[in-house]
C-alpha cells in the first residue's frame, strides 16, 4: 500500500489542497490535473497505483474541493488556474514533471505549456481531451442525435426554455452519462465523491448548464492551431464511446507532431476508471519512454 501525504499550498493568498503518494519513489513525478471544471481530485486517485514507480500529485484547482472558494468567478479563468499551476509546481519545487490533464485538466495542461513554455515539463498526456470548445459541442450533439426520441426531446425542451432543474431532464442526462461519461453503474466511490463536491459555481461560469450548452467563459477556446507548438512527448487517450470523440481525439493527434494515442474499447470519458489496469499500463509505459527519450 502507498503513503500518501497531504497538505495545503498557500498560493496568491489562498488555500490550495494537494496530496502525494509515492514520495519517496525515484521516478519523475506525474502531475494529475482535474477536469469539470469543477470536479475535485477523487475520481483520479486510481492514477495513484503509478506510485509504485513515481510520486504521483493530484490538486484541487481554486473553488474546488478540499481547496479555499473565494465565491468570486473573476478567479475561475483560464489563465488564473494557468498561473495557480505554475505556482502549484515552483511550491512543490518540482525540477521535472510528467502532466495528466483529464478533460477540463487538458485545456489547462496544453494552456499552461504553450503560454510558459517550461522547460520542467518532460511530457503531457490528455485524457478525455478538450482542444477545441466547437468540435466538443458538435461532439455532444452527434451523440445526443444518437439518444432516444423522448431523451432527445426532453432535453431540447429544457434547453429551450432554460429550465435546468426538471426532473425529467436529470434523468435524460443520466442516461447520457451511463453511455457516454462512465459506463460501470453503479458509479465507482470515487466517481460518487467528485460528483457529490462538483463545484457548481466553477462548472455553470466556464462551462454553462450542461455539456451540451456552452454558454460560460471557455466558449469560443481553440487550441488547435498552436498544437504543433507541442514539441515534446504527448499521449491522447479516450474511450471508445467518449463524449470527447475518438475521431475528434485522432484530429487533435495527427495535429501533434510526434504524438501517440490510445483509444479504449467498450469505454467512454472516464475510460481511467473504466479499463483502469489498461489504462494504468499504458500511461507507465509511455512514461517511461518519455523518460529514456
């Protein structure tokens, strides 16, 4: 069993929650970046298995989890948690780091490499990824195109109106999520954890209401054209019925010179939970030849 320290890191004057586990481990440490944005630490705490090897880091980003809320949405910018990761890094005095940015996290992954470019960064992998805010919600529209007629126009009918909160609604986004966010049902404790402590605030002003209506902040955000700036070693990951398409995913790839992918059969956006030793597998791999490169 792996020992896993926690703490807080005081960054611009707030409280930032982090954990290690494998401390005293020689590999270079790998990083885990949360998505939503919102959704705290816990559902990537099966990445800490790779402790065997290497300290493994997850953090609750700013108004998230175990982490200060300053209620104040001026924070919750892409660039500011660019700025908390950075500071999250020099706090930890990290000379090299490995980056995993599921979903959300991949955004500020690729953000923060490409606006620092820091030469501490040995390699990136997105899982779930996010590069473009247009092709995710044409994602989300393929696939609700795909859902039941009644599913189809529940949802429809909440979106035109604005009226979230339907029951009827809730239940048409569960079963999206059965499908296409997390296919074990009943959910993992892990994944019961993060949903229970999503920081709502933080999801409805980047995001917007749903995954299907971007409305917030991120609207509009394009990475893809500055892919090419990746010039270090980087691995997509994504299920086989992701809500981030695995077509979308292979653009993003053939766009990142150099670039591996891996997509997981039978599943979806939380293929780390869902093929979990699969998964595991190929991130330890990949590391490791990330290191002897």
């Amino acid at each position: 069993m792996y020992e896993i320290r926690e703490g807080f890191l005081e960054i611009s004057g707030w409280k930032i929650w982090y954990s290690i586990a494998g401390e005293d481990k020689e590999g270079t440490p790998l990083l885990c970046l949360h998505g939503g944005p919102g959704a705290p630490h816990d559902y990537l705490k099966p990445l800490e298995r790779l402790s065997d090897e290497r300290p493994v880091i997850l953090y609750d980003q700013l108004g998230c989890g175990n982490s200060d809320n300053p209620h104040d949405v001026n924070f919750f910018t892409v660039e500011k948690y660019v700025s908390e990761l950075e500071s999250v890094i020099k706090a930890l005095k990290l000379s090299k780091v490995h980056i995993m940015g599921q979903s959300w996290g991949s955004i500020l992954a690729a953000s923060y490499y490409l606006d620092k470019k820091p030469a501490v960064v040995e390699s990136m992998i997105f899982s779930g990824p996010v590069m473009s805010m247009k092709m995710f919600e044409e994602d989300q529209r393929r696939l609700l195109a795909d859902m039941p007629k009644d599913f189809r126009e529940i949802i429809y009918s909440c979106e035109e109106s604005g009226n979230y909160s339907e029951h009827e609604y809730e239940c048409a986004m569960a079963a999206y999520y059965k499908k296409h966010l997390c296919r074990i049902y009943p959910w993992p404790e892990s994944m019961d954890k993060t949903m229970e402590k999503l920081a709502h605030e933080v999801y409805e002003y980047m995001q917007g209401p749903s995954e299907f209506t971007v409305t917030g902040t991120l609207k509009g955000l394009d990475l893809t054209g500055r892919l090419s700036e990746l010039d270090l070693p980087v691995l997509y990951t994504c299920g086989e019925f992701d809500e981030c398409m695995p077509e979308t995913t292979k653009y993003y790839h053939k766009n990142t010179p150099g670039s591996k992918m891996a997509v997981f059969k039978g599943a979806s956006h939380m293929h780390h939970l869902e093929k979990q030793n699969q998964y595991l597998a190929v991130i330890s791999e990949f590391l490791s030849r990330a290191e002897r490169s």
